[in-house]
C-alpha cells in the first residue's frame, strides 16, 4: 500500500477513537499527508528512501515540533509554537516519516498515569476505565490503538517502558546518551532519553537507530556509532540465545508484584531457558533505595530545569489580579496559574533538597546512593549479559486511584528507575496477559552502549 493510503488509514483511525482515547493533544494531517505523497512519488521515481520513509509517527508532546504546538502537557507552554526542531523530529524529517501529530503526558512527564496531564487523561485502550501508563500514555495509547505504527517517547524514570508494559506495546529506553536530547524539554536532565514506543521489537530497533547517534548540539551525546541494533534483532528472532547469562533481579520480583505479573514473568523465564539462555539470580542491594534517591535528584534537576517559564519567554502570560505589575509578581502569578500540583509539589522538593544547609543531606545523599546503584550493575554485569524484571508491579490500575496517593503512584516506577540512574539501557517487551486480561511486560536492562543486547532478547521473547 502507498505511503498517503497508511497515512491516511492512520488519520481515520484517529477521527474515529481519539474523542474516547485521547492520546493525541495535536493532529498534523495536512503535513503528514504531504510528507506521505511526497515519499509515494518519489519511490516511484525510483529513489532510495530509508526503510521507514512514508510510514506515519506520533511523537511525545514534550519534543519540540517546529510549527506544531508543543505544550509538555501543560498550561504554562498552551498556544507556544516552537521555532526548530528537536534533532530527533529533523532526523525523522529528514528520513520523511510523515509526523501524524503529538501526544498527550503527565504535565512535563512527571507521572505514571497520564493523569496529571493538564488536557484530560488518555484512556488505556485495553480497558477505558484504566490508565495507560505515564508519563507517556498517549504515545503508547497511540500505538496500542492502531492510530500509529510508531512513536516517540522519553523516559527519565519508566516513562517510555512503564505505559509500553500496560498497553501491550514494546518500549527502549537507550543508553543514556544514546539519543540527542537537544529539543526535548528537560524534566531531570541527567536522567532523560527519548525512545522508541513500537508494536514489534524489530520496528523499534529500526527507529533507534534512525533517532539515535551523535549530536554535536548535546553535550552529553556519546560520540561514538550506536550498535547494530537491526542485526540484533533479525539474530534474535531466530530464538537462538545459547549461552547467554541472564540475571534476574532480586530485590525487582517477590513481594508487592501482581500474582499474575510474577507468573507470567515466571514463563518467560523458562522461555528463555528453553532458547539456551542461562537464568541465574542476581542481587542488586541498593536497588532498595534507588526510589528514594530518584525522587530527590529527579525534583532538584526539574526545579531548576523548569525556572525558565516564568510568563516572559514561552506561552502563558498571568498578570496579578491586584497590585502593581512587576516582573515578580507577573511571574509568581503566571507559574500559580500555569503549573499543575504535581509540578509545583517536585518543584517545591526540588527547591528545599538543594537549599543552603540541606543540599548535602538530601541531595548529596542521593548522588552517593545513585553510585552505589551504578556499582550494583557493573558487579552484575560481569556475572551476566542482561538483567531481567517484570516492568511494572502491576497491571494498569483505574484512574483515580492513586491520584491522592503521591507516594503510591511513585512505587510504580521501582523496577524502571535504577536504569535511569545508571544510564543503562531498558526495553519492556509485552509480556501476556495478567489473570485480569491486562498486559503485562518484561523488562529487559543491559550494560550501557550495549542496546544491541536488548533487541537481540527482546526478539527472541516476541
Ligand atoms: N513516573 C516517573 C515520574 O513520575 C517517571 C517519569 C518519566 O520517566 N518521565 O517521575
């Protein structure tokens, strides 16, 4: 089928469900139409096009979109247009992958349920009482509901991995590094990486390793060609992993995991023993601990990445009801508007962690904690090649239901959050279905700049 009939079926099937599903905060139909008959005429003119050329894309509303609204999920950034694009939107241009539009999020990706997106929740396509996932549940919605093949996600604790788990789709979050994060709007800088959001484990390495690779405009991007992550791929689907050494995670299994997420984890661990692997138990002590340090370094990183709106650069202008209009006050008055709850309560733990007197207690703690976890992979990774866990302790769980419970929605992210720490790589692969007829997924983690070990598993298990 052409390029405009893929496009234009995905364009339909979001006319049709995205009223109920709302995992799109903005559709691009007119370019993304443009782009597809424009791919169609030039392979008929016999062009060499990139494998995913014509083939439509949604993209987290958090990386920036030139000439398309980019809100984060939020208020403060509503009616901003940004003027370029993140690398990875330009390398996916440059490809020609038709842009279908933007995704809904947690506002500024801080959330595991999308509900703290300031443009109404996105419903899990599997059940529409439950949540997809955050903060990146509108990108996995997306894929799991036919309305793209593909998308983009960013993961600073889970955000690409978790919403993949509950909706049934394949999520990576690379190395840290691994992808620019020139363009995307910084949650935890040190902890952010955008990914792939697929169907099938082949998609997805395609798609990193065309987003992926060295920018000069991110100083943290790693110089160096990423792994071949396509042939890891077409190798693993052959289902041969002989004599690969697979850890299984201690502290991430057990008790608080869903009996049906353990049981079907349980299965996909005698599946890979069938393919030739070797499962073998491995203790990693300060994953115990990784939660606490992430929601101090997380927050600190956020309140200051976030000082920047502030009514006078971007979107949202609110002058104070009262009182003489002075820059302060133009500023207290548009973030008290612009900011939902969750914000402003990470960006208040953000701004009391690294206060004078505190910073050494809180957030110098929480750097020796996240060594320490750095050291429980390296001892790991020279025992075995992968680590493995179920994803997330549960299966999708109904809104509302953690929404009061800040602390209960944050032990969601506990099998997610040590990769980010580390700066490791993680895929969530779908994994069944729980004795409640939701999806489940296993989480598949690697040494850092060896993705390639994630596709090779990840196919195997598909
Ligand atoms: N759920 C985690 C949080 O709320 C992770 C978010 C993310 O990865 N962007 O911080």
């Amino acid at each position: 089928i052409s390029s405009a009939e893929a496009t234009q079926a995905h364009l339909d099937r979001i006319a049709s469900v995205d009223g109920d599903l709302n995992a799109f905060l903005y559709v691009n139909a007119d370019e993304a139409l443009a782009t597809a008959r424009d791919v169609d005429e030039r392979r008929a003119a016999g062009e060499e096009l990139h494998p995913l050329a014509g083939v439509p894309i949604a993209v987290k509303d958090v990386v920036v979109t030139k000439g398309m609204p980019t809100t984060a999920g939020s208020k403060i950034l509503e009616g901003w247009i940004p003027p370029y694009d993140a690398t990875l939107v330009e390398r996916l241009r440059a490809a020609r992958l038709p842009i279908l539009g933007k995704t809904n999020m947690d506002e500024f990706a801080m959330g595991s349920s999308t509900e703290h997106s300031a443009y109404g929740n996105t419903k899990n396509p599997w059940d529409l009482d439950r949540i997809p996932g955050g903060s990146g549940g509108g990108s996995a919605a997306a894929v799991a509901a036919f309305e793209a093949p593909l998308a983009i996600g960013t993961d600073t604790g889970g955000s690409i991995r978790q919403p993949g788990a509950v909706t049934g789709t394949v999520g990576v979050k690379p190395t840290y590094g691994g992808v620019s994060r020139y363009g995307l709007i910084a949650m935890a800088s040190s902890l952010d990486q955008a990914g792939p959001v697929t169907r099938t484990v082949l998609d997805a390495a395609l798609l990193h390793e065309l987003i992926g690779g060295h920018d000069p405009r991110d100083s943290t991007s790693i110089a160096e060609p990423l792994p071949r992550l396509v042939e890891a791929a077409r190798q693993g689907a052959t289902g041969d992993l002989a004599g690969l050494r697979v850890g299984v995670v201690k502290e991430l299994s057990g008790e608080g995991y869903q009996e049906g997420v353990s049981a079907r984890f349980a299965e996909s661990l005698e599946i890979l023993r069938g393919l030739g692997a070797e499962v073998v138990e491995v203790s990693c002590p300060h994953f115990t601990y990784a939660l606490d340090a992430y929601y101090l370094i997380m927050p600190s990183e956020a309140s200051s990445n976030l000082a920047k709106f502030d009514g006078m650069r971007f979107g949202l202008r609110v002058e104070p009801a009262d009182g003489p209009v002075t820059a302060e006050r133009v500023m207290a008055a548009t973030r008290g508007a612009g900011f939902g709850d969750e914000v402003k309560r990470r960006i208040i733990l953000g701004t009391y962690a690294l206060s004078a007197g505190y910073y050494d207690a809180y957030y110098g703690s929480a750097q020796k904690v996240r060594t320490l976890i750095q050291r429980d992979f390296a001892a790991a990774f020279e025992q075995v090649d992968i680590l493995v866990s179920p994803t997330a302790p549960t299966t999708a769980f109904k809104f509302g239901e953690k929404l009061d419970d800040p602390l209960a929605m944050y032990l969601n992210d506990v099998a997610t959050i040590p990769a980010n720490l580390a700066g490791v790589p993680g895929m969530s692969v779908p994994n069944g279905l729980s004795d409640d007829g939701l999806p489940v997924g296993f989480q598949i983690l690697a040494p850092a700049k060896a993705d390639d070990r994630l596709y090779r598993v990840g196919a195997a298990l598909e």
